[in-house]
C-alpha cells in the first residue's frame, strides 16, 4: 500500500499559493484494507475513505470514467498503477503526485506547463467528460490574472467536443458547480470568454451568449453591447464584493435585453420584466440556490430604479425598499447596493465614478426603518397602524430627500 498527496495540491505548492486541502491516491490496497486500517467509506459508487485521525480524503487508484460524467468513476478490475490513475485526469497542472518523501512525480509535464502558464489537456479520455470543458473555463478564471492561456491542441478538442453535442446534455447540479466557483475566482470574465471561444457557451447558458451583440445607447454605455457590459460589471461586482449572490445578480440582471425587440433598439424599453422571466427560466435549467434566484430577479426588476434615485418620488423609493423586502431582509439591501453600483461603474470610463445613490439609499433606509407600531399611536391596530406607518416612512423620506436636494443646491 503507497499513498500519494495528488491535484490541487501539489499544484498549488508548485506555484506557491496556499494549499487548502489536500486529496491522496492510494495504490496496492482494496476497500477491505482500508477499512481494516480505519479509514471510513463515504459514498458508494466508487467509495472516497476519510482518514480516521485527519479525516482528509483518500481514494483508491482508478484508471476510468462513465461515459457521461454524472456518476462519478467506474470501479477497475485490476490493479491500477499510479501513473494510470494520473493519466484519466484533466489538465497536466492537476496530474502530479507526490510520494510519502516528498518527491514529485510529474509524467504529463504538469510542472513544466505551470511554467509555461499553459493550461492543457492530460490525454484524449478528456472527451471522456465534457463537464471538463467548464472546468479548464474555471481555472481560466482562476488563473488569467497570472497570464495562463489554453493550449491550443486543447482549445481545438473542446471546439470538436461541442461541434460532436457532447455539451448538449450536463448533469444541471455539475454545471452550477462550475458556474458558482466561477463566480467566486479573481476573474470571472474568463470563464464566459473561455467558454464563448469554443462555441460552449451558446450551449450551456445560451442566456448569457445572446447578450454579445445587442446595442445600448452610447451615452448610458460608452462599451454599447450588452455582453460586454455584464463583463464590466462583473469584474466591478469582484471588486466590490466576494459575496456570490451578489456576483451572480450582477452576471443576470440586464438578461432581459437580450429580448429587446429589435424595432426599439437600442433602447431597452421593459426589459427589467423580461428579464426576470429569463432568471427564472435559466435558475430552474441549472438549479441554481433559491437565494441567487431571489436577489437575482430583485435586482433585475428595480436596479432602474436606484440609478434614478433622486427623480423618485418618496413613495417610489418606499416602493422600491419593501420590494427588496428591506425592512425584514436588510442584507438583500446592501447586495441590491451593491450589485446597482456595479452596474453603473461597469461601463467604459465609468469605473472611478462616484455613485452617491449607495450611501444615499441606505442613509433614506434607516430613517424609515426607525417607523414602528412603537413609535406611533398605541391605540392604532390592523390596517390603521399599516397606514399610519406608512405615511410616517414617506414623510421621512421625503424630508431625507430634500436635505440631499438642498445639500446640492
């Protein structure tokens, strides 16, 4: 029985980086040594065994994969030496080991393509799995800032994967997998791009891929199309925030212009509505969290309205907070916040500009939020004491709202 620490790992030593976790391969044993050693199985498909003092994840060598990727690897009949094990991985970077001394074993060039900055396939079992074409796509978005490209031998065999339909049918929960670590890297663009160059991302979020090639007002958005746009404000929202609620109501919320009809352009009249009906449908196709649906569709039906602040009437913006169900839900208000400022810093030219309406919201936020049954007339109950609050929480706005229009006189 040897052990080896493998993937992420040996990679991210390599280069320097933390190392978060670490995954072994263990040679020469069978599920009946593992467990008589300690370990405890999870799973069962192809079983991974946690290590009984550690609890880091050990698994047995294995050599194939199922043809479509959604169960997981096929139990081998023989043994599998190392080496094999290595070979039915996906990228070089990710088929290095290292022995119980600390030596690298590297027979796919890994360590020389990390030098390189080249992220290429393992072998052609690659096909095996097109959910691999999402992950290289991921550490694209991972490693672009470092200046990794895609080999192009690569780059071709993803081209020929979509061409074939391979892409055509993903496991839903996979797809989120990717596109939810996507959005949690340093350079999410990358990802799109990477999958838009091989013609993956017409297949897989064809939502996002009809935004390149609509036309904005070159006022509004010096960058004119959409998808450009999104990628703007993408990267902003990466500035902002780590949140990935957040990043991902950013990616959606102008999915509605995709739809504009093209007698209009390139004004997008209605598209907040359309684009919710868009959220709605590409959440439920790759089942995304309940919680990113929510914000997502919030922030595409009232991220107008923000921008615009200071032409609302008071009732407006009291319309505008209990849609975002601020007075429950105050964390939705300050990611609405922020995925509105990147929006508007996410335009060429835009990014150094000052967007007053954030503080200016939240500061109109917790004047009405002060407005409670316990402020107001003890004796008022029902439909009486809801009225009266409201008519109490748009007079402070609207005195909040002429002190900032005062403060610019």
């Amino acid at each position: 029985m040897q052990t080896y620490l493998v993937g992420g790992a040996v990679r991210d030593r390599l280069m320097g980086r933390p190392v978060k976790e670490r995954d072994f391969v263990v040679v020469g044993a069978d599920p009946d040594i593992m467990l008589a050693r300690g370990f405890q199985q999870v799973g069962s498909h192809f079983p991974i065994y946690l290590h009984p003092e550690t609890h880091e994840e050990y698994a047995l060598a294995r050599s194939r994969r199922s043809a479509d990727g959604a169960k997981g690897d096929f139990a081998d009949d023989g043994p599998v030496t190392l080496e094999q094990d290595l070979a039915r991985r996906d990228l070089t970077i990710n088929a290095m080991a290292e022995d119980e001394q600390g030596r690298l074993i590297d027979p796919f060039g890994g360590r020389e393509d990390l030098q390189r900055c080249l992220l290429r396939h393992v072998s052609d079992a690659f096909v095996d799995d097109p959910i691999r074409i999402l992950r290289v796509a991921r550490f694209m978005a991972r490693y672009a800032d470092f200046g990794f490209t895609v080999a192009p031998e690569t780059e071709a065999l993803m081209v020929e994967m979509v061409a074939a339909g391979r892409f055509d049918k993903l496991v839903p929960e996979r797809v989120w997998q990717e596109l939810s670590g996507a959005l949690g890297e340093p350079c999410p663009r990358s990802f799109f791009e990477t999958l838009r160059g091989v013609g993956a991302l017409q297949r897989v979020f064809p939502e996002i891929d009809a935004l390149w090639g609509v036309p904005q007002p070159k006022h509004w958005h010096p960058e004119v199309d959409c998808g450009e746009h999104t990628m703007l404000a993408l990267q902003v929202a990466v500035d902002l925030s780590d949140d990935p609620e957040v990043r991902f109501a950013t990616l959606t919320h102008d999915l509605g212009k995709a739809t504009t009809p093209e007698q209009i352009l390139p004004s997008h009249y209605g598209h907040e509505a359309r684009g919710v009906k868009a959220i709605q449908r590409f959440c439920s196709r790759i089942k995304a969290p309940t919680r990113f649906r929510e914000l997502a569709c919030r922030c595409a039906t009232f991220h107008g309205y923000l921008h615009r602040l200071y032409d609302l009437k008071p009732k407006t913006v009291l319309k505008l907070l209990a849609g975002l169900d601020a007075f429950r839900q105050p964390q939705r208000l300050q990611q609405f916040i922020l995925v509105c400022q990147a929006d508007y810093q996410g335009r060429l030219g835009f990014r150094q500009r000052p967007y007053p309406q954030a503080h200016d919201l939240m500061r109109i936020y917790q004047v009405a939020s002060e407005v409670s049954s316990a402020t107001l007339d003890p004796t008022l109950m029902g439909r009486l004491l809801g009225d009266a609050i409201r008519r109490e929480r748009i007079k402070r706005i609207s005195d909040v709202m002429n002190s900032l229009e005062a403060a610019v006189d």
